[in-house]
C-alpha cells in the first residue's frame, strides 16, 4: 500500500515538472592555439564575462532560466579541425547552439551540418557574405556582422575623404575576397592594384616594395590578428607611414595595438565598436572586463559578450522551449539585441544594424596609444541582406 501511493506521488510529481524543463547546451568553438589564438583570447574572455553578467558562471547555472552547459573546442584556424569539433558538439554533446567561430573558411565548412542539425549558430565573429545573402539561414544569429559591413563602411569613408587611388591588401580566404569585395562597393576611385597574400602570412617585404612602386594615396589593409602586427610594424619601418594614409578593417584593434606600438599611429579604422562608445552597457563592459583580465578589450571580445545576453534573451522569448530550435532562433532575431553598442535591431538575415565609426590611432592623454572615435560613418543594413531568399528570411 505504502509502496503504491509513494509511485502514485512521484508519479504526480512528474507530471508537475513543465514539460519545457530542458537543459540548453551550448559549443563555442574557438581559436585558442596559432596566430589565431591573439583573437581567440579576447573573444573568450568577452564571451566569459557575458556569461557572468548574466548569471553563469558553471554548468548547471541558469542562462534565460533555463539550466546550461557550455562546451568547448579548439578549431587550429583549420576547417577540417572545425568540422570535426563540431560534428562531437552534435552527435556527442547533443547542443542545440553552436556559438563563437572566428574564420570565415571555418564557419562556410562547418554551417550545412549544423543547420541540417537543426542546431542554432550564434556567431560572435566571422560573418560570411554567402551566409548573409544567398545561403542565409532562419536558424542564424550573429551579434558581430556580416564579413562586407566594415568594408564597405571603409570604402565609403576613403571615398568620402577623397582619396583618389588605393592599393588593397587581404589574406587570400573567403573573408578577404569579402573584404575587397565590400571595399569596392562603395569606393568608387581607382584601385591601382589588388593584392591577395598567403593566409598566415608575416613576410610583406615584396608586398611593400609594389606598394611604393605603385604610390597610391592611401593603401587599405585587411590583415587580422597576428598578419597585421607584421604589416604594420614592417610599414612603419618602410618609411611608407610618412608618405600615404593606411586604413584598415579588423587590422588595428586592441587585440594588436599594444604589439604594434607606435607604428600603428595615424592608421585609420572603420569600425563598428570602440571603448569610448558612451553608454552605461559600455562603460560597465570596458570596466570590468579591464579588472578581470588587465587589459582594453577589443571588438571580438565586444561582439562575444553580447552573445550570452542575445541567448538568454532569446530562451525568455521562448519560454524555456530550448529543443525547438526553431522557434528558439526566431525569439533571438525578432529580440532588440541589448549591445554595448546600443540596442540593434537584427535584419532579416539575423545580422545586426549598427553604426559604423571611423576611428584613430592616437596617444592618450597619459601618452599610450589608444583608438579614438572621430566620427559616424553610417548606419544601415548590410548589402547582402538584399539576396537572402525571402522564405529564408525572419
């Protein structure tokens, strides 16, 4: 008898449980090893802290009220690594988000098995303009940008200013072929020449010497990551720096400008996030990310930390229902995103839009070199929105 109402209590007690009592699991795949891993460091420790400021600091606390677990792995700046640590995040740790990736090469290989997955991508970086356009996909999030918004936005700056030639340098990848692409949009004087280096790549020497050969007015950089500290400290030596403007996308940040030093003085940036941008979200990031890990953040680990925010925000939308992935992806993109940028809206191919600032590498008033936002540039929608299918669409 006993027996039989203590089963008929737990029975009732299981019936209590709502039925969207889930547990959400999460794959950030990152950049932690290589020249890759200057990024991957600034864009985990934003990702961390975003993390923490919404409540989560250990598997089992709750992020958006429902009980989370992150995994995590290391792609190398490789596809095939990619692939494979996210084939493990799917069948092994049953996710239903896979967040971060830097390289653009790495989220084009590994986003067909994750959206047949039925599995929720929330980019904090590479943004791909297949991805953005053509290939868009309801299931994706991205809290960063689509790959061609900083470049357009420099070629429209280098327009503005009435530079009348250019030499451009990208990595030869899919995101340098964006780079040169969204440059060229909007920048309507003449590209002398364009030059596509080795992915990797930390010897200019040649590139340079066709640079002074050329003597354009200004040259536009895409190096990211360790590439760009090379560049710029091997153009500084040049005496290049003397004699044209250098502007650059994702080139001069703070994850390399305390490696450049003052070589890096007078470049340039377009960009879409700095640390004096004035608001309260900003202000609290920049500080307390300074306190935990001694050091100015950057806009990799500025686009990461607003992913846990974007994802909680998301999961309360849905009420919890984190196994459909679906509806769960649709409550993230139809949510204001609630940035250190300000509050963004997503468009319709779930990439945000946001300002773009040209900025200045500058010294401070304590005399270290510093990035300083000396203006707006625009604010609109990406380009490749135009070509996401309308049944693709939010």
């Amino acid at each position: 008898m006993q027996r039989t109402i203590l089963a008929a209590a737990a029975a009732a007690a299981f019936a209590a449980t709502p039925a969207f009592a889930q547990e959400l699991r999460i794959g950030f795949l990152n950049t932690t090893t290589g020249g890759g891993a200057l990024i991957g460091k600034h864009m985990e420790s934003g990702w961390k802290l975003g993390l923490e400021h919404q409540g989560w600091t250990k598997d089992g606390d709750k992020l958006g009220g429902v009980a989370t677990k992150v995994f995590y792995a290391d792609d190398q700046v490789k596809p095939d690594v990619g692939l494979k640590e996210v084939e493990k995040f799917l069948k092994q740790d049953k996710v239903q988000i896979v967040a971060g990736v830097i390289w653009s090469n790495v989220m084009m290989t590994i986003q067909k098995p994750i959206f047949d997955a039925k599995v929720v991508i929330v980019g904090t970086n590479a943004g791909p303009s297949p991805l953005a356009g053509p290939l868009c996909n309801p299931l994706m999030v991205s809290t960063s940008w689509a790959n061609d918004d900083n470049h357009e936005a420099a070629g429209e700056l280098v327009q503005r200013e009435g530079v009348k030639t250019v030499v451009a340098l990208a990595p030869n990848y899919q995101a340098g072929k964006d780079s040169i692409a969204g440059f060229s949009r909007f920048y309507k004087g003449k590209i002398v020449e364009t030059i596509y280096y080795k992915l990797g790549e930390s010897d200019f020497q040649a590139d340079l010497a066709k640079v002074r050969a050329l003597k354009p007015e200004a040259v536009f950089l895409f190096a990211p990551g360790a590439m760009g500290i090379a560049f710029v400290k091997q153009w500084a030596a040049s005496g290049l720096s003397k004699e044209m403007k250098l502007y650059s996308a994702f080139t001069v940040d703070y994850v390399t400008l305390g490696a450049m030093g003052d070589s890096a003085l007078g470049a340039i940036v377009p960009t879409m996030w700095n640390n004096d941008i004035a608001n309260p979200k900003n202000e609290k990031f920049v500080k307390d990310y300074m306190a935990k890990f001694g050091h100015m953040p950057s806009n990799f680990a500025a686009q990461a930390y607003d992913a846990p925010g974007a994802i909680a925000a998301g999961v309360k939308a849905a009420g919890g229902k984190v196994d459909d992935t679906a509806a769960l992806a649709k409550a993230m993109r139809a949510a204001p995103l609630d940035s250190v940028r300000g509050s963004l809206k997503l468009n319709v191919n779930g990439f945000p839009i946001q300002p773009f600032y040209k900025a200045v590498v500058v010294k401070d008033a304590g005399g270290k070199i510093a990035m300083k936002i000396e203006g707006k540039i625009w604010e609109r929608p990406d380009t490749m929105s135009e070509k996401c299918p309308a049944d693709k669409r939010n």
